[in-house]
C-alpha cells in the first residue's frame, strides 16, 4: 500500500490572443496483490489505484483572464514487475491504465475549449530503488 503524489502539466492549444495553462495535482492509493514471484528477489503484481486531486486551468492573455480549479478522480490499474539487482538495488517496470471518473474540461468564452481530458490514459514507468531496511 502506498500514497505517493504527482504533479502533471499539460500543454493547451495557443489562441491568437492567449493562452491556457492546464496542471493536474493527484495523490493515490495503491493496494497490490502478488500472483508471481518469491517477494524479495523478483515479482509480478498486480495493482488496483483510485486517483484522487484537482485540476487546475488558467487563461492568459485574454479579457478578462480566469482561472479555475476543479476536483479529479480516476480509476487506475497496474501491473509491476520488480527484481532484485543487488544487495538492496532493485528495478522496476509499472505499466498504469486510468480511466477518469468525472471528466473535467476548460473552455475560453471568446476562443473555445482549451483542454478535454481523453477518455483513458496510461503510464509506463522504469525504477530503480534502492531498499534501506
């Protein structure tokens, strides 16, 4: 089980008057179950990960410029694998499938839409870590 945090920005098309800068700030929960390995010297998990957070929006250049935050929520699966290099070096390799719970767009009233989250995303992520207990 674990609760790290991330921080995402994401690019937003430049209107001819202005701009829209979009960032995403999301913690989770993961809860992992183990089908494949011996747990100290490699595994295969499988994991289910509820995203949590909000989403930010704001306009530039524009009259007159707003700004606004509002909640994110997804569900999240994953699949991990990890081995053991040496001693407490281990590496890693998480393939992450999301899929937004509410879908949260911005809109410029004098431009258009800004940003429409897609409809499901995924990570795929490398590790190295290193264990000190």
């Amino acid at each position: 089980m674990g609760f790290p945090g991330q921080t995402i920005p994401f690019t937003s098309p430049t209107f001819p008057r202005g701009s829209v800068d979009v960032s995403l700030g999301a913690g989770f929960l993961r809860a992992c179950g183990a089908p494949y390995g011996d747990g100290d010297f490699q595994r295969l998990a499988l994991c289910i990960e509820p995203l949590g957070g909000a989403i930010h929006g704001a306009g530039h250049g524009f009259r007159p410029d707003r700004s606004s935050t509002r909640p994110w929520f997804a569900a999240a699966a994953s699949a991990v694998y990890q081995r053991r290099i040496l001693g407490p070096l281990t590496w890693g390799l998480r393939a992450q499938i999301a899929a937004p719970l509410l879908r949260q767009s911005f809109t410029v009233e004098t431009a258009g839409i800004a940003f429409t989250p897609a409809p499901i995303g995924g990570a795929l992520d490398i590790e190295v870590r290193v264990s000190i207990w």
